[in-house]
C-alpha cells in the first residue's frame, strides 16, 4: 500500500486529500504524544498546551497503547483470531494493530476504519501488510455500521470470528445509548466467536483535572469527547462473556507486574469480551 516510511512532510500520494496544517488535528495530536512523526507545529504547540494542563495524558496515550499491544497479542495469539476491525484507528505510530497481529500470525486480515481525510491520506502510505495477510482501509463513519460491515466485507469473511477494536472512538458519540446501540449493530454482524475491545477515557482516576482538560480540548476541537464511567463502558458489553480481569484502567489490562506491584491507573478504562452464541 505505498512506502511505509513517508513521513509529514512528504507530498501527499495522488488522490489523497490535501492536508490544512494551519489548524491542530486530534489524530496528529494524539501521534504527537504518542512520539509519531506525523504531526506539525501547530499539533505540537497544541498537544504541548493540554499537556500544560493535563500532564498525566502522555501516561494515558502511552498505556492505551499498551493496551492495544497485549489485547491483539492475546486475540491473534491465545484466542486464535485471524480477521479483526479497528473502527476509529487514528493516525499509524507504533504497534499498529495489524503489526502486532501479524507478528503473532502473518495470515492474519485487519480493515482499519476512519472518517478523516487525514488518516485516509497516511493510510494508503503507511498500512502496510505481511505478504501473508491483508490491511485494508475504509472511509467510513462509526454511525454507519451497515456501511462499514458492507465495505469491511471486501478483505474480511463475516462467517468466520472477528477482533473488533473500539478504542478511543465510542467517547465521540455524545449520546451513551447511541453508543452502545452501534455497538450492538456492529457485533450482530458478527459470528459467534467473534470478540469485542473498548477503550475509552474516564474520570475515576483524576476527577476534575480530567475533566477540565477534556472541556478545553471540546472548546478547541469541533470532535468533542465525552468521557464514560466504568460502569457505562461495561454496558457495551452485554451479553458477551467479559474476559478476565474484567472492566479495569488500560494500563492494568493483563499487564506484567514490575518489581513494586502494577502500573499505576490512568484515566482510560477496557475491556475485552466474547461473542459465545
């Protein structure tokens, strides 16, 4: 799917949208923090003025990765998926989804989903797959479900298991109920076997500084995110046998403990459970 080591200021590939550098853009900040390279000044001065005010962000973007890493580990790995969909996947860093599944299963299929033209742009320079497998990419919103199964269904086969990954993304819809109802249409269209990951942030952990932060980043962004309480992130998951150890801080989900016990919580709460009929 092109060179993967075009960088920001590469010219964008034919086709691809041209991209406004004047104005900071979510996924570029979030590539920021994450030390990805496909981000401009003005994302910089922007991740470093929320950082100003939210320092423990850097951790969260961090131990979400982390997350991402060891959940794919474990479903391409221990629960033998081959085929997953990541719905809102953001701009290509490190342990890119299909990366850390590949590693662990070079045939494994991964279509990545997103709405921004920005990430359009990078996808078809930077996902790149093992000659074994697949990675696809579909321009398509989270509130079209029927859109995204039909468009995913090119490079995925939907009678047999599949990982979907909502990480980040579910806290874009304002309305909770909304949420989970997309959930819930993206998970029909799935086989028994098939698998769900939600991640999302919360408050539990730093309460008003969170908060206060996430009301600047809404002032500033017109993708507005809504944080969730444990309690709602668990509702995603009715009716599917939740994994051990259940519904925690990303940075407690299966981690190794170091020599002084766990790693500390951070405000992003997941959970990884089973479609069992």
């Amino acid at each position: 799917m092109g060179d993967p080591k075009r960088g920001p200021d590469a010219p964008p590939a034919p086709g691809t949208p041209e991209i406004d550098t004047s104005v900071p853009q979510s996924a570029r900040i979030w590539n920021y923090w994450l030390g990805g390279k496909d981000n401009y000044p003005v994302d910089r001065a922007a991740g470093d003025q929320f950082v100003a005010v939210y320092p423990q962000i850097v951790d969260v973007a961090k131990h979400s990765r982390g997350f991402l890493a060891r959940a794919v580990r474990y479903l391409a790995g221990e629960a033998g998926i081959r085929q997953f969909l990541d719905v809102g996947t953001g701009l290509p860093t490190v342990d890119n989804t299909h990366e850390v599944a590949q590693r662990v299963a070079p045939r494994s299929h991964i279509v990545y989903v997103d709405n921004d033209p920005l990430v359009l742009a990078h996808a078809r320079s930077l996902l790149t797959s093992a000659p074994e497998g697949a990675t696809d990419y579909v321009d398509a919103d989270l509130r079209d479900p029927g859109r995204i199964i039909a468009e995913a269904s090119r490079t995925l086969d939907f009678d047999r298991p599949v990982a979907l990954m909502l990480l980040n993304i579910l806290g874009h819809v304002a309305d909770h109920k909304e949420a989970c109802a997309i959930v819930g249409r993206l998970m029909d269209a799935l086989p028994a076997g098939s698998y769900l990951a939600v991640a999302d942030g919360t408050d539990v952990i730093t309460g008003e500084a969170f908060r206060g932060a996430i009301e600047m980043w809404n002032q500033a962004s017109p993708a507005a995110y809504h944080l969730r309480t444990p309690e709602m992130i668990a509702g995603y998951f009715e009716g599917l046998e939740l994994l051990e150890p259940g519904v925690v801080s990303v940075s407690r989900w299966r981690s190794e403990p170091g020599r002084f016990g766990g790693p500390p919580e951070v405000d992003e709460f997941c959970a990884v459970g089973r479609k069992a009929s």
